[in-house]
C-alpha cells in the first residue's frame, strides 16, 4: 500500500491542456474516484500516474518514491481497464498468470498467487474455461484478478464497469467495495458515472477542464459543492439553478423571492447577480410546509412533464406560467423546477400548484465566478414561515 502525490502536475498537448496545475494527495489505503465529464483530463491524471503519459511539469510520489520518471513496470501499480482485453487463446489461468509468468516468477508462487486473486473474485473453479465461455462480469472479474496477483501499491481503475449492463454494473460496484476492504489497498478510480463514485469513493475528486474542482466525501460534495460546476455535476437529477440577485431581504428572482439572514453571507452585497441552486428532493409542494423547519413562502408553478420512477416522480414545473426550454449541459433552464415527490401523490400535468422550498438546503453561488457563497439561507429573524406558507396555499385571510 502507499500514497500518492501529485505536486502541480500539468499535462499539454500543444496548444491542449489536458491536465492544468493537478494537486492531489492520495492516503494510503483510500478509494479515491476521479470524476467529471468526458474530456475533462480525469483518464490523463490516472494515465500521469500510471506512467503511460510523461506529465508536462510537475512530480508525481509514490509512497515515498519520486516516480515522475520511472516505466510503468517499476511503479509498483496495476491497471484496470475499460477494455477487458483478455488474450482469447489462454484459458482463465494463464490470462491471470501471465505478468508473473513474464517476470519468471517460480511455478509455486505464481500459483499462490492465482489461487489467492481467484478466491478473492469469486472465479474457483473456472481456471481452465477460455474467456469466450464466460460472462462480461466473469470476465472483468478475470481482469481484476490479474491486477491482483501482481499485490501492487496502487490500484488503477480506468472506467472498469463502462462496458456491463446496468445491473450487472451495480453488483461489481458491491464487489470493487468488498475487494477494497479485503486487499486494504490504495484504489484510483476513474468515472464519468457519479453513482459509481457516490456508492465506492472514502473521497471524489470532481475534476472540469483538466481543473481540480473539489475533492472531499461524497456527502460533503453532494451537501456543500465548492462551486456551481460541482453542484450542477454531482446529483441525479441535477440541481435546479435559478437566476437572481441579492435583495436586502434575501434573493430576488424573476418569478419568485427566498428571504434569507444576511449575517450568513459574505463578501457579497445588495445588487449582486447571483445564482440560487436547490435539489429537487428539496422543493415540496406547499400543502408539505408544515413538515420543513425553514420552508420558503409558496411559489406558483404550473406542472409539466411527469416522471414516475417507481419510488419517485420527478415533476418539471414552469415558474411563472414560462416554457421551459431545453436542457443544457445537464442544466434546466432558469424558468423551471424540478420536484421529487411521493409515488402516491396525485399530482397531474398541467396542474397549477404552489411549491415551497426547504431554505436550509438552499445553495447561492456567485453569478459570474460560479463559486459558492452559502449552503442553506435559512433567515432567523423571519416568522415562522410553516405557518405562514401553509396559510397562504390554502388561501386564508
């Protein structure tokens, strides 16, 4: 095991920088997943690592070791990669053998060896069977295990699961987790799929445009994104991003207002564009109020299009009466919202309701650098809002 460093590791290709200014500190024994869209320099970084691409400037430690120069072989890692590449003519055995067997490693270790890693993937039994006789799970398992025998610091994971059905995807997600805590050993693991790295990761480090953005847990990524790239890529759906400007009472959109304390803020003031960011999980139709600490007043949307996920519904609704338009680079348009509500709710298309937000899961962030300002604006000198939300929905004096 060991951990790895990237010092200011920058990666060009010509006038392409794939990689820029990386800074990365890797903990022994910690499953680390390299996320964001495609192009955004995540495989180049593991590549960097590996040591199939030389990095522009910077270094690059292994345990205690410089290895910024040294061949791949003599990193002490194993990669794993998104095409299988098993050699077709060699049964499971020697597919899984074949490094060792390179390196003239003596028959009884290598059989150790191969015996050990196929114990741990669940392959006993299926040594002598040819790859074209397996399943795409057997067969990454057999991947696996060929990274396994070489019992390396570091393991490198480069979108192992890309090419597996979606339930199939889900069951290797359990088994990379189980394999993690039995080997106890470094794991780098590049994803564009964010479930992958929510599910696996002790840390995501969310990258864009070869830029580091964030590298925190899951939850801390999901919960308190460092800025707008972040909260708009982690999430399925995606978060809602609303257009507005901080007011002396909270933040003014063009259809709706979310009062907020201004002592929870900082470096901003009155007049500032701004962006309001909220999860879906976190807009609730207003009848719901009385069940949020901190909801918003009602805002009045009109119901689009419906969802049913079995367990959810998604509800897209038009604020204001506008159109909503299309989505862009995972975004909704400014004049929407999408809800998750109940699989019971009778929520139809083309009804005209009125939502609430949960305030203290509001997310504001700086309309022309994207950074974030606040996560939850909930205002503690406003009224009890529950009362007052529920009071207006039903239309009370």
């Amino acid at each position: 095991m060991a951990n790895v460093t990237l010092d200011n590791v920058t990666k060009r290709y010509e006038d392409v920088v794939a990689v820029d200014d990386m800074n990365l500190d890797i903990r022994d024994g910690e499953f680390v997943c390299l996320v964001g869209p495609s192009g955004c320099g995540k495989s180049t970084t593991m590549e960097t690592i590996a040591g199939l691409t030389k990095p522009t400037e910077g270094t690059i430690h292994i345990g205690e070791r410089d290895v910024t120069k040294l061949p791949p072989k003599d990193r002490g890692v194993a990669m794993v990669f998104q095409n299988i590449a098993l050699f077709p003519h060699m049964d499971v055995y020697d597919n899984i053998s074949f490094g060792l067997r390179l390196r003239d490693y003596d028959k009884e270790e290598i059989d150790r060896r191969v015996e050990r890693a196929s114990d741990i993937v669940q392959l006993e039994g299926m040594l002598d069977r040819m790859p074209e006789e397996m399943s795409g799970g057997q067969r990454q398992r057999v991947a696996i295990a060929r990274a396994i025998v070489r019992e390396p610091d570091v393991f490198l994971m480069d979108e192992p699961l890309a090419n597996l059905d979606a339930k199939l995807r889900v069951h290797m997600r359990t088994e990379l987790q189980r394999l993690h805590k039995q080997l106890d050993t470094t794991i780098i693991y590049v994803t564009h799929d964010q479930a992958e790295a929510m599910t696996m990761s002790d840390r995501i480090a969310v990258i864009n445009s070869g830029e580091l953005q964030q590298i925190d847990p899951p939850l801390v990524c999901y919960n308190e994104p460092t800025n707008r790239f972040v909260a708009g890529f982690i999430g399925s759906p995606s978060m809602n991003m609303v257009d507005g400007e901080l007011t002396p009472g909270g933040v003014t959109t063009d259809t709706f207002e979310v009062a907020l304390d201004p002592e929870s803020l900082s470096g901003v003031w009155d007049g500032d564009p701004v962006t309001l960011g909220i999860r879906p999980e976190d807009v609730h139709p207003a009848e719901a109020a009385d069940e949020l600490a901190h909801p918003t007043a009602p805002i009045e949307v009109t119901t689009d299009v419906l969802e049913p996920m079995g367990d959810e519904i998604f509800v897209y609704l038009k604020l204001d009466g506008a159109e909503a338009d299309d989505t862009m680079e995972g975004e909704r348009s400014s004049n929407s919202l999408l809800m998750s509500v109940d699989p019971d709710s009778d929520i139809a298309e083309d009804d005209e309701i009125s939502v609430v937000l949960d305030a203290s899961k509001v997310h504001l962030f700086d309309a022309d650098s994207g950074d974030a300002i606040a996560h939850g604006v909930v205002d503690t000198a406003a009224a009890p809002a529950a009362d007052s939300a529920v009071a207006e929905s039903e239309g009370g004096d």
